[in-house]
C-alpha cells in the first residue's frame, strides 16, 4: 500500500505552476507554526518544497531506521522513533506531527507505528512519541495565548481530539477556521435521521455549543480550486493569518 501511495504522488501536481507561488499550497503551509494532522500517508514529506518556502518540515522524535522497504518500483525508507531524551522541536522549523503515526514509521521488533480502529487513545498513550505529540506538543499548542487553529477535512468523529480541542476552549482564548465541504455544519455529528424524526428541535451537541462561538470563518471550496486560481477564495482563507 505504501508503494502505491508513493507512486501516485510522484504523478501528483502539489502546486499549480499557473498560479503565483505566493498562492500555491506550499506557500500556504509555511504560513503556519506547526502543522499536525491525523492522516497517515506520506504526501507532505515528499511534495513540500523547502526551499522554495524557505521553511524546512521536520518530524519531530523521528530519526532513520536504517532500513529500507522493498515494494512497487523502489526502495523506500523506514523512520524510527527517536529516545524520549532526544524528543525536541528544531527552532525555525516547519514541525510536521503525525497524531496516528505513519505508514513508513516501524518500532521495536519492526511494528508498524500506526493508531488504527477503536481505543485510538489508549494505544496512543503506550507509545511515548504519540504521547509526546499528544500531550506534550498538541495539548500545549492548543492552551497558549491568541492560538487560532484551522481545521481542513476533519470529520470530529475522534474523541480524543475533540476533547483537547474543547478542553482548550475552556481554558485559553483559542479560535477556529474550518476548511470542509459541510463548512461549519461539519460540528453537528447528530445522526440525520434522528434530527428528521424528530417533531421537535434538538438540543445542539457539546461540539456545536462550545465551539461555533468560536469560529472565525469558514469555508466550504476544494483546497484544488481555493489554490488553484480562486483568488476571492484564497484571500478568505489567508485571511485566518491576520
């Protein structure tokens, strides 16, 4: 599977050559302070240009295994966990930080280090990287002052992300942007069946009532259109950086 990925982004246009590189999806990501994300693939690390954003992505805790996996066309490198005493953040970097883990990460006895199925919490917590990134990185981020976070393409049906994000809510000044082809009404996870049943209004879940409040704009476009020459769009969205 993670040769075929890797083959299909080769194929993969990440910026349009037809738009100002000041548009363009790599311009966007350097933008921000950290970028932390629940997929698993590998399309950041291989299509992110660093040197044409002058920012250079890392994985934070991750260091080569010193093996390679045989599949497809091609060899492809297999990352490890660092020790727990070397876990830091490069200063002026790009942190790039993998919630569930990724399909190239291996521990101990070559296990694959991914978060996948059910009890996603507590296997989080028997892996010190996950735990780091979850707590020691995620949670923090999320608490500091003036934080402001944009949300692409997630779907709020993982609990334990959720609670750090309303557990953030009460605690620090923390706004939203949502990026998602429902917009805001992605915050609504009642069942649609039930919410038509029903002869009189529901009540809003915790997710609604807590952080509608504080979103500060959303937006409901493909990110291929919004970055790929939809200027009214694009200026939404880069309004979120201020």
């Amino acid at each position: 599977m993670f040769a075929e990925m890797s083959e299909g982004y080769k194929a993969l246009n990440f910026n349009d050559p037809h738009v100002d590189f000041s548009k363009t999806v790599t311009a966007f990501l350097a933008r921000f302070d950290a970028i932390y994300t629940l997929n698993q693939d590998t399309l950041i690390e291989q299509k992110f240009d660093g040197s044409l954003s002058k920012r250079l992505i890392t994985l934070p805790g991750i260091k080569s295994a010193k093996e390679r996996l045989t599949g497809g066309r091609g060899l492809y490198p297999l990352y490890t966990p660092d020790q727990p005493s070397s876990f830091t953040v490069q200063q002026q970097s790009l942190p790039y930080i993998k919630l569930h883990g990724s399909i190239d990460w291996i521990y101990g006895d070559r296990e694959l280090l991914l978060i996948l199925g059910g009890n996603k919490e507590e296997n989080i917590r028997k892996l010190p990287l996950l735990r780091w990134y979850h707590d020691g990185l995620f949670r923090a981020d999320l608490r500091k002052p003036n934080t402001r976070l944009m949300i692409i393409g997630y779907s709020f049906s993982d609990n334990h992300i959720n609670k750090e994000i309303l557990n953030a809510i009460t605690q620090s000044d923390l706004r939203l942007f949502i990026i998602d082809p429902k917009g805001v009404d992605v915050l609504d996870n009642r069942d649609p069946e039930t919410v038509a049943r029903a002869s009189v209004s529901l009540p809003p879940t915790e997710l609604m009532e807590q952080l509608s409040p504080r979103v500060i704009g959303a937006s409901k476009r493909p990110l291929t259109t919004t970055f790929g020459g939809d200027l009214v769009e694009h200026a939404k969205v880069m309004r979120f950086f201020g």
